[in-house]
C-alpha cells in the first residue's frame, strides 16, 4: 500500500474536524488563539490515524464508517497537544521552537499557555463524553470504557507521571530503568490507548485488543527511541527544533545510554514485535502493518 | 438543621475517600506527594457536598445511598484542587500562601505544581468513567451527561476561560460586564454543575433541574462576591491568605467595582433567589438551603 498517500488522506480528515471544530468560539479571544495556534501547529496527527486503523482493523460491521469515530480520534491530539505546551513551558522544558514554529508560551506568555493546555485537555473529555451529537450508535459502556482508559494513560499512573520523571532525572546519570520508565509512560502509554481505543469502540474480542495492545507498546517505544535518534542525527530543519537539545538539556535518551548505532537496532526490533503481534490479523490490518514499517523511516 | 454538623459530616465522608484514595501510589513518588499535598491542604469540599446535598434532595430510590456517589462528588473536588494549584502559579496569580499553607509550587517547584494539576484534573475524568468498580449502577447515559457537562464547565467555555479573562483583566479598569463574565466562568460553573451533577444521577426530572441549576448559578455568584468581600475584610489568619492581596494583585473584584455595602447587599440577594429557586422541592432540600444560608456566614 501507499503508506504516504494513506498517512495524507486520514491527516486530511483529522485536519477538517479540527479546523470546524470550535465555531462556537472561545472566550476571551486569546485564549481561543491559544490553543488553536497550538492544535494547527502541524502536527502529524499520528494518534488519531493509529485510533482510526485499529478500529477498521476490528470492525465487523459492515455499516460503520470510520467518520463515526473521528471525534474520539481527534480527542487524543487533544490531549497530546496539551502535553506539548506544558512540556515546552520554562519550567519544564524550556523550550522556544516546536515544530519550526515559536511555542505556546513564547507567542501568548506562559499563564496563558498553561490555560490553553488545560483547556485542551478539558476539551478532549467534553469530546470523548459528547457522543450523543454526532448522530451515531456506539455502546455506552464501550464509550466509558475508552474515557477511563486515556485518562489513565494520559495521567498520573501514565503520561503526566512519565513527564515528572523526565523532569526529576534531567542532570541525572542515565539508567535503565529510570528511562524505560520515561519512555513507556511519556510516550508509549498514549500511543497504547490510541490504537486500544479504536479496538475497544470497534467492540474487538479480548484476543484482538491483546494483539493491539502489543502493537501499540512496541511502536509506542519505537517512537520514542527514534525520537532520540533525531534529536542526534536530524535535519534542524525538518526535525523543527535545534537538532542536540536533548544533549544539551541532559536529558535522559535512548542513544546517550546505549549509543546511537544499538538504538537504530532497538527501533527495528520494536517495530518487528509491533507487526509481528498482529499476524492473526487480516488484510484489513495492512496500514497498522505499514504505519509501523513507515516509522523507521521517518525524519521529523 | 445543624448545618455546620452536617458540613462536618460530610467533610469526614468526602475526606475519608479522598485519603484512601491514591492507595496505588503514583510514581514517581514528588508527584504523588505534590498531588496529595494540595488535595489535603484543608479544602472545605464544597463543590462535592453540594452534589451530594443535590443528589439527596431528588433521588426517589429508597435503595440509593450517597456513597454510591462519592466518586463523582471527589472528582469534583480534584477539579478545583487542580485550579488552585494552577491559579497559585508564578505565571497567573502568583501567590506564596493558600489556605494558610505554602503553595504547591512554593514546595514542589513550578513545573512539578503544573503536572500535579494536570494530573489532578485528569484523575477527576478517571473518577467520573470508573463506574464499574465501585459496585453500583447508575445508568450509563446519566454518567456520561455527567462527564460532558463537567468537561463543559470545567473547560475553556467555563472555568478555564474565566481564569483566562481573569488574567488579561488584571491592571484593567473594572467594568460590570467583564467582572460578571469572569465570575460566571471562574466560580459559578463549577458550582452550578457540581449542583447539577448531583440532580441528574439522581435522574432528576427537567422541572427539578432546572431549580437546581438557578440555585447553582446563584450561590456560585454569591460565592465569589463573598469571596470578594472577605478578601477585603477577612482575618488573615482565617481566610488563609493576606488580607487585600487581590487590592495588591490590582484584581478586577465585585467590592472594587460596586464598594463592599452594595456587594454585602448582592450577595444576599444572590442566596435569597438561590432559595427560592428550591420553592417546589420538599424538606429533602433543606441542606441545600441551610447551605446557602450558611454561605452569608461563612469566615474564610
């Protein structure tokens, strides 16, 4: 298949909910800028695609479209968003580019860009919740189920810890555990629930959201060590960022414990236990496949 | 009725849940304690003890007990926990002090603070969806309304865009319309839904809450008029902050607008629509009322 065409079309849906999303605008005014200066940031909306494939991957109904879910979808780049900003403030990251793009708090100052995350995080729940507007049938404890699942994921047993430990082992001596730790709850927790939430509303069996699960775990990690490997070997321009921040803000990486050349392998290994713990699948879990060959080859 | 009894009781049931809750410790261990630091810093759980006092005034089911409810009631009160620490943060409010006690930021640094909030905030959505675990049923569609209008209320359209407005009007000249709108959005949301939240878990009747919500949105204005007023009058070592710190903070407040005997005046106007809002509920409703008379009285 045409991952890129493939990748363009489902960023393209995700794009247009997003861009009619908040016609009831917020107010005041700054804060609405806020967070959609952040939300149209150009981001690859890799969460949501990965929600959207593992649900065609499990659907059985032959009526069900995926534009029934693309709420639900578009409510983990809520959240992801919102991380970002936070992460990027001063007294986190401290960061002043995302993306090639001036971040949240250098454009709106940093009390409103904490509002702006806060505010999109909240949004996500209304998002997750509001399943009686969009005109479509998903089961209620299905709908409970994925809510209590991201905010596990995005909270404190999951992101939100993963980036306190980020935040707490910056100057520290690196160690294994401390950075598995970081990179499966940073990272790899949200990406889990987003292909688990596209299974869950596609009402999987247990033995396909297993599989999922897998899936979504290994390419979580897979994501996160080849982050660190662009952060040393990426183009500025196309990683939007200065390439060596993570160096220079001693954080804790994959390639700074284990060398760049073991983390290249590392990110192969994940993404072959990622495909290979879809083999029951069938042919309709051929992006999923291809979503995860595509990482090793991305740039930004 | 003996409302400060009944405050008292309800303040030990809210707080015995709260202290048992977190008994699967959040790693790592700073944002567990910061997050606990707040959530046991001497709130008056309010905003919970209103969905509780709602709750009892419109179940029918003889069977029902409040606890089944307390989740969704301390949910409420992460919420605002998350606010405050938030609110306190050098980058909006910046203050040292809340409720007698160093901010959370003043003991757990600025960034730890921020994810202590979102952490907060999140574990209230957690709360709201976990409604298989605590061995009761309510119905899945008023759990989800629930959700939505808490995500609503607690959002950019609510108190996130009221704390925004907040802090874009500091150092403004005062005018009524903007006072109102921050008002309405910072304080007034929350408690008119933690009213409401109550009613429809009690699967109230739309005649019910809609009296519910007018004695929500009255006692969450006469709140923060109160509020108001207290920060010009209070005792310091009541109120838990200094005195004239929103005067210093140059804050746009209902005294500062109107002057304190004209506010005194609003505030009482706020609790007396606030209970005749309750006029067709029977004697089941006589906390709710006792609760907004207690407000006038109230010291801190």
């Amino acid at each position: 298949m045409d991952i890129r065409a493939y990748l363009r079309e489902r960023k393209t849906l995700i794009d247009a909910f997003l861009e009619s999303y908040f016609s009831a605008p917020v107010n005041p005014k700054t804060l609405h800028n806020s967070m959609l200066y952040s939300l149209h940031a150009g981001g690859k909306r890799i969460r949501p695609i990965l929600c959207l494939a593992a649900y065609e991957a499990c659907v059985k109904d032959s009526t069900a479209k995926i534009e029934d879910i693309i709420p639900y979808a578009a409510a983990l780049e809520f959240i992801h968003t919102y991380s970002l900003i936070h992460d990027d403030l001063p007294a986190m990251d401290n960061d002043d580019l995302r993306r090639g793009k001036p971040t949240n708090h250098k454009v709106f100052g940093e009390g409103m860009a904490i509002l702006a995350g806060d505010g999109l995080l909240t949004e996500a729940f209304y998002l997750l919740s509001n399943n009686t507007q969009y005109g479509y049938h998903l089961s209620h404890s299905a709908v409970l189920r994925v809510i209590r699942e991201i905010a596990i994921a995005a909270g404190a047993h999951g992101m939100v810890g993963g980036q306190a430990q980020d935040l707490l082992s910056e100057d520290a001596e690196p160690d294994a555990e401390t950075l598995s730790f970081i990179h499966t709850h940073k990272t790899a927790a949200l990406i889990t629930v987003s292909v688990r939430s596209g299974g869950i509303l596609a009402d999987c069996s247990d033995y396909e959201l297993s599989g999922l699960t897998k899936y979504g775990e290994n390419i979580g990690l897979a994501f996160q060590v080849i982050d660190d490997i662009l952060d040393v070997e990426g183009e500025t321009e196309v990683i939007g960022k200065p390439r060596g921040s993570d160096e220079k803000k001693k954080k804790m990486t994959y390639p700074k414990l284990y060398g760049i050349e073991k983390s290249k392998e590392r990110a192969k290994e994940l993404i072959n236990a990622a495909i290979n713990s879809l083999e029951t699948f069938d042919e309709k879990a051929e992006p999923l496949r291809a979503i995860a060959m595509y990482m090793l080859e991305r740039k930004s």
